[in-house]
C-alpha cells in the first residue's frame, strides 16, 4: 500500500508546493493556492529543506522554473512540461492528469510547448558536450537541478509529482561555470560573484550578454505561462484519484 498524505487543512484544501531554484521563480510561482520553496541551485541544501517539512502541507508537488535545453531542437523561451524526470538511472513519472491539465491550461500559450522527460542533476551541466552526453544517455529535453529532488519528495509522500521548466541555455550553448555558481543561498544573483568572475576573465562580457538574454526570453516565457496556470498553478484537486491501494 502506497501511503497518501492528507491534502486537505482545517481551512481547506493544502497549497501545491512550488519547488524552484531561483529566487525570481518563487517570486513568479507565488500566488492563491501556492507555497514555495528554493535552496539557490543547491539539491543538497533543498534536500535539507523539504526534510525540514514535518508534515508535507501540500496537495502536489511542481517543479517550475528555468531550464539548461537538451533537445537540440528547443530554443530560449521553449516550455516544457515534463512527463517525468529522471536522475542516478531512476525515472519518476509525473502524474498523467495533471500533466493533461497542465498541457490544457497552456495551450494558448505564445510559446512553444512540449511534453517531455526532464532530467535532474546534482551540478550545472555547462558544456554543449556534456549536455549531447546526457542527451543520448537520458533522452530528456531539458535539464535542472530541482526536478528530481521535488520528485522523490512527493513519491515519499504519496502525492502527484508535476514540473513546468522553461529552457534558458539552449543545448549547443555553454553556461559560464562562474556564472553558473553566483547564486546565494536564498536563490538571488551573487553581483559580486559575477564581478569577480569578471576579473578573474572566468567570465566573458559576451558570455554574459548572451545569457542575459537567454535568461530575459526564459523569465518573459515563464511569466505568461505562470499567468495561464492560475490559481494553484493550475493543477487539478485529484481527491480520492490519488488514493493508491494495493
């Protein structure tokens, strides 16, 4: 028997539970019927978090945010909404209605949407090469490091599992490894860290221009995606369709 937590409070219905990595996605994810949660890029640290959750508190679990592009093929700005992500050579799926009613409420979206696997990983994948490797090995369209950990999160807690990730460094751009690390622990930019990466030459201008822009296609793409979700980011109240028995 798959034990499934109770998704509803003394005052109605839990939140679903918005697991992001930036600050600027919690910010974007926030609204009626959300809670969120970031650790700054840092799985370890959101790891830490989520265990600190005695008691879940939520009906769901979504993985929103930005995304490194694995799918030679999707450009900045892409959406995709996964159908499970994969990591360390284990799949979890997403749940297949809300992936359905996610891809509903979206589909006026004016961006490309696809349904895909994503693929969670401990560090930044920041070469085209590294990206082509995983590519081949996972088949997923899109890469970030909270997806797996939100994952197994709500599978410890018997609760659906869904992620909107929208890609930012497409699959033949490197991301600076400077760049990549010049977060802090609460998910916002590190100014100086990137100064830093400046002088050190660790980090180019043209670097940085290019993912300025990567990353403005990226936040503009989510925001109306985000606005399209609605109230509980758009995922559906499954009741007692999320009961598993045995």
């Amino acid at each position: 028997m798959t034990v499934v937590e109770d998704t509803t409070g003394p005052n109605g219905p839990h939140p679903v539970l918005a697991v992001t990595g930036l600050a600027r996605e919690a910010r974007l994810a926030a609204g009626p019927g959300v809670a969120t949660v970031g650790a700054g890029g840092n799985p370890e640290r959101l790891r830490d978090l989520l265990r600190a959750r005695v008691a879940p508190g939520c009906r769901a679990v979504m993985s929103i945010g930005i995304a490194g592009g694995l799918d030679p093929d999707l450009v900045p700005g892409d959406v995709v909404v996964a159908t499970g992500v994969s990591a360390g050579g284990v799949r979890h799926p997403a749940h297949p209605q809300v992936v359905a009613a996610l891809a509903r409420r979206l589909a006026d979206a004016p961006v490309r949407v696809v349904l895909a696997d994503v693929v969670g990983v401990e560090a930044a994948v920041l070469s085209p090469h590294a990206k082509a490797r995983l590519r081949d090995e996972t088949g997923a369209a899109a890469v970030d490091m909270e997806s797996h950990v939100a994952a197994a999160f709500a599978e410890a807690h018997g609760l659906p599992f869904c992620a909107v990730r929208v890609v930012c460094d497409p699959a033949d751009r490197a991301l600076p490894a400077a760049i990549a690390k010049a977060l802090k622990p609460d998910g916002e930019p590190d100014l100086l860290a990137v100064l830093s990466a400046l002088a050190r030459r660790s980090a180019s201008v043209g670097g940085l221009v290019r993912l300025a822009r990567d990353s403005s296609a990226a936040f503009a793409a989510l925001g109306r995606c985000r606005a399209l979700l609605g109230v509980g980011l758009g995922v559906p109240d499954l009741g007692e369709l999320l009961r598993d028995v045995a």
